[in-house]
C-alpha cells in the first residue's frame, strides 16, 4: 500500500521507509548508479538505485520513461550540492530498496516536458499531455476553485439543485445542441445553453437559494475563450436587491481567489456601462491599461477633413482621441502595424499625430493630417487630451461600433506592448470591476426589431417599465457584468418576477402573446402564482480558472476539451452513426456523403 504520494516526500520523512507509485519521468545512468524521477499528482522525487541490490537493479535498467512503478525505499538527504530548492522533494531523495514494474510503457509520442507541442498532437494524446505536471496543476486548481465556491455558497445558504440536460429548444440566444427523440417522431429535445428558466422556476417554488455547477451547451463559433460545452457556476437567489446580489458575489470570488491561488483582491469598482463605452469602446474593459478615449464627435462637425467630419455630422458616428504618453518615439514602421490591426476590425485606417513641441501648437505637431484641420479643432484636440512634448495621439473616426472595436482593442494592444510596458501604460496584475446599468435593447437594423442585450427575462430599471412600449431603446436594465483584467467572468440580473412585466418585454420584441405562450408559457404561468423578487449570476468557471493560471486558452483548463471546429481529436467525435439508429430516431440523412 502506498504510504505518501511522491511529490510531498520531505526531509519530515528522513530516514523512513515508504512505499511509492507513480510513473517514471525521467531515468538517468550516473556512472553504475541509477536515477529515477519517479512522479504522481502531486509531484516528482529523486529514487536512487544502487548496483549492490542486484534483483532490483536489474529491473531499475530495464526501466524507460512513463512505466507505471512501485518502489519502496528509504528516505535520505542529498549529498551537499544537489539541493533543489525548487521542489517540496529538493532536499532528500529515496534510497530504493524494492522496485517493481506495475506496466511498461511504450516510447511515448512526445516528452513531456516538451513545452512546443502543437495543439492536435496534445489533443490527440490527451491523456498524455494530462499527465505534464502543468495541467496537472492546472486541473488541481480548477477543482480547488470548484470546491472554495460550494464553501462559500453552503455556507450563505444556497442549495446544489440539478435542472434538466433534456429541455425544450427557445431559439434566443445561441444555436441550440439538439437531441432527437425516438418516441416522438420529428420532435427534438434542446441541450440547455443555461439553466436560466429552470432556476427562476425554482425561485418561485421557494428554494430562496440555488446554485448549481453545470455543463451548458451553446452551438456557436468558436475562440479561444469558447468552447462548445462549458462549465458555469449558476446561482440564483430571492429577495435581494440589484446591489446586495453584487455585494454577495463580489465576496464570492474575492473569498474564491484569496483561498485557492491566495490572492486578495481590492473592492469591485463599479462602472456604468455607458462610462465604459466613453472612456474604453468596450463594456469589458481592460483597467491594467491606463489609456482612456478623448470625445471630439463634436468639435470635429466642420473641419475640412472628410475622414472626421463624415462621422461626427452621422447619426451613428463616433470620432475619439486616445493619447500614448511618450509614442512620439514610435517607428512610422509600428504605427504602420498598428494601422495594419485596427482594419482587422473595420476601420479603415488609423490617423495619427506626432506632439513634438506643444508650445508651439500647429507647428509643432508632425502629422499628414494637421493641414485638413483648422486651429480651434487643434486647440481642441490639444486641451482635452492633454497632450505633452513627445507624445502621440491616434484617432478613431467612423460608425461608433467601428471606432469602439477599432480604437477599444487598439489601447490593449498598445497598453501590452513592450513599449506600453517600459512607458508604464500597463499596471497592476489583478483589476477587477462591475459593469453595470447596461441598456435592455439593442436594435437590429436588419431585422427592423428590438433584441434583448442580456436576456428576454432581465428587469428593467424601477420607473423604466413604461419605455417597454413607448420607447425601448431608452430602457436602462438591472444588469451587471462581472469583469476581471479585461475578460468578462460573468454576468447576471434581477429577473422581471410579475406576469404583465414579462409580457411588455416580449411585445417590446415583437413576441406576441401566442408565440411567448408557445416557448415560455410554463414561465409565464409560474410568475402569476406569488412569484417573489429574485436575481442572480452566472460564472464561467473555465475562464475563473484560466484567469488564474494565466493559461491562454480554455483548452489547458479543461480535462476533455474540443477543438475550434468543435471536435474531440481523442475519441474521433463527432462520428457517423449507423442506419439502426437513425431509423430509430426517424432521421434520414440529406447528405450522406458528408456524414460518410
């Protein structure tokens, strides 16, 4: 029986014997002694096989990378000089006096240590890269988060409820997984994008507190922050305000980051989602960066240069200054890459402004633009940003979503840069914040309709319910995002809890009664039985852990994730079934060559 796992053997255990299993990392020959790193869960320890122990140094060389083993062994300290600090096991090592070859291996198709793997071979072997100690460790965390958020929530009182994999399709939001029926021939059950209508009707049953940590499915393209199924930490609550659930949550995290990775994390800012759009184009703002966007929409009306004036005198336009302290030492070669960036999301170019004396005013700036724009809109640009000697100033003018996109990524790109680093344009590894007051409606100019910006069942603001007829687009909801270093964790919102509310929010989306009855009437039922006041949120628990490690994609925090074209390079899915199945399914595949 195994006494310790490898990597926690310390000189706490000097001169003990223990008994060892774990997998062969690394085995060195030294001049007739042999080393193994032998390595578990936990980490690795040095095992050292002397020739004087025949029967099990013979089976020590036959030994090679990744056989499973059994070793008991004594523990003793490193001779002076082979410390490594680095490790719990660093300064003592396993005098083997047993060995014992549990399973071989075969030569693996990559070392483990090997930190330039592409993608496909990792996922093809995943349960190899599952054993580099990185993921590991990754693994470890994602559950040690998973376990610090049921310590907070059990303790605040909220109860772990399970809510249906199997659920009825409602075509907001993402592409729905569907899941044919066998005994209803042509009906399909949904795979749920979120428990969200599940977890209001168990509000209204009067559970009070619920959460659940789930799998959720949406159909949609896919990053490197997205995968196909993802894990989301789901709670609701009843009676709270939009504030005190924000309160609640905030020391959710911040108890869940102190107590896992054992960072403390200051009080949440909150923002206003039209501030973030002001001052950063984005309603998920990187506060690392300590860049800001400069209106100019409106001094920009009248000048000569069609590339700004064409946007401020739109409806939908927008024209903006972002300042770079010291950028008048940029290269035109970067400034030219920089421009080569923005078009990646729409802008057509990026104008720029070199400050070399700002005393001296026009003459002073160096720029191909300068001589398109008259001296009070200088003047203007001058004063609002701030300007000093040496620095530069880019500008975004178009519709306001280009410029937001555009400018808004420009200022991360900037802010990271080396040079952003060395000019101090970047500071501080942890900045959370609240984003909160989004609008309820966004419109859609091609559909010529209103869409809801978080969810049809988000409460819009006390004094607000009246624009749901007369005016949507000047609702303001009780919504809250919760962002940290520029990723959006999560999000949540009071839900509308009285009938006639919901109703006016599916009329505001062109729902009428007959169609809200047919996809959320079960919901619209529960609300007129007493249904109390409830809110809640949800968070990403692959993003919560890849924050954590700092991992660049979801893939290196999941166990069994897909690839970008959502498939599983381990088991091959997705496969083609045979012909059994889908005439039990009432399926009759149109192109059956594909599916070949």
């Amino acid at each position: 029986m195994r006494t310790t796992y490898c990597g926690l053997v310390s000189e706490a255990l000097l001169g003990q014997t223990v008994t060892l299993m774990g997998w062969a990392h690394r085995r060195r020959d030294h001049g007739g002694v042999i080393f193994v790193d032998l390595r578990d869960r936990e980490g690795i320890v040095q095992v050292v096989c002397d020739p004087d122990r025949a029967d099990m140094f013979k089976v020590a060389e036959g030994v090679r990378n990744e056989f499973c083993l059994k070793i008991v062994g004594k523990v003793r300290e490193r001779p002076a000089g082979t410390i490594n600090a680095n490790i719990t096991s660093g300064k003592i090592e396993v005098l083997c006096h047993e060995i014992e070859v549990l399973n071989p291996s075969v030569t693996p198709p990559f070392q483990l240590d090997d930190e330039n793997l592409s993608e496909t071979t990792r996922l093809t072997h995943r349960v190899l890269d599952l054993r580099r100690p990185p993921m590991q460790r990754n693994m470890m965390l994602r559950y040690r988060v998973a376990m610090e958020v049921r310590k907070f929530l059990d303790v605040n009182g909220f109860i772990d409820i399970e809510t249906p994999m199997l659920t009825k399709s409602t075509p907001e939001g993402a592409r729905d997984y569907l899941v044919p029926s066998r005994v209803h021939d042509g009906q399909f059950f949904a795979l749920p994008q979120s428990p969200q209508l599940f977890k209001q009707l168990l509000m209204v049953a009067g559970f009070d507190r619920y959460y659940q940590i789930t799998k959720c499915f949406r159909d949609e393209d896919l990053r490197a922050d997205r995968q196909p199924e993802f894990t989301q930490i789901d709670i609701e609550t009843c009676f709270l305000t939009e504030e005190e659930i924000r309160t609640m949550f905030e020391g959710m995290i911040r108890s869940t980051f102190e107590h896992a990775i054992g960072v403390k994390l200051q009080d949440f800012p909150v923002m206003k989602y039209a501030d973030a759009m002001r001052l950063y184009g984005s309603d998920k703002p990187d506060l690392r960066v300590k860049l800001e966007f400069t209106e100019l929409t409106d001094c920009m009306k009248d000048v000569d240069f069609k590339v700004f004036s064409g946007p401020a005198n739109a409806e939908d336009g927008r024209v903006v200054a972002l300042r770079i302290p010291g950028g008048g030492e940029m290269s035109r070669g970067e400034i030219d890459g920089y421009t080569e960036f923005v078009k990646i999301y729409g802008a057509k170019g990026l104008a720029w402004v070199k400050v070399n004396d700002v005393a001296k005013g026009r003459e002073g700036l160096q720029s191909p633009i300068v001589k398109n724009l008259h001296d009070k809109a200088i003047a203007e640009i001058l004063a609002r940003t701030g300007a000093a000697s040496g620095d530069l100033i880019f500008f975004g003018a178009d519709k306001a979503k280009v410029v937001n996109d555009a400018i808004g990524a420009l200022r991360v790109k900037v802010g990271h840069s080396e040079f952003g680093k060395s000019r101090g344009l970047v500071q501080g590894q942890w900045e959370p914040l609240w984003v909160v007051d989004f609008p309820m409606f966004e419109y859609d100019d091609d559909a010529q309709r209103w869409n809801a910006v978080h969810h049809p069942f988000t409460s819009p603001k006390d004094g607000h319910e009246d624009w749901l007829e007369t005016d949507p687009g000047r609702c303001i909801a009780k919504a809250y995002d919760v962002v940290l270093n520029g990723i959006e964790l999560g999000g949540g919102s009071v839900r509308i809890h009285r009938e006639e509310v919901q109703s006016k929010v599916f009329r505001a989306l062109k729902i009428n009664a007959e169609e809200a009855q047919l996809k959320f009437g079960f919901l619209l039922d529960a609300l007129k039985y007493g249904a109390p006041p409830h809110g809640g949120i949800a968070i990403g628990l692959d993003r919560f852990v890849m924050l954590m490690t700092g991992a660049e994609s979801l893939r290196d925090v999941i166990a069994f994730p897909k690839t970008q074209r959502a498939q599983d390079l381990l088991t091959n899915a997705p496969s083609p079934v045979d012909e059994k199945q889908l005439r039990e399914l009432h399926i009759r595949l149109r192109n059956v060559q594909a599916a070949g």
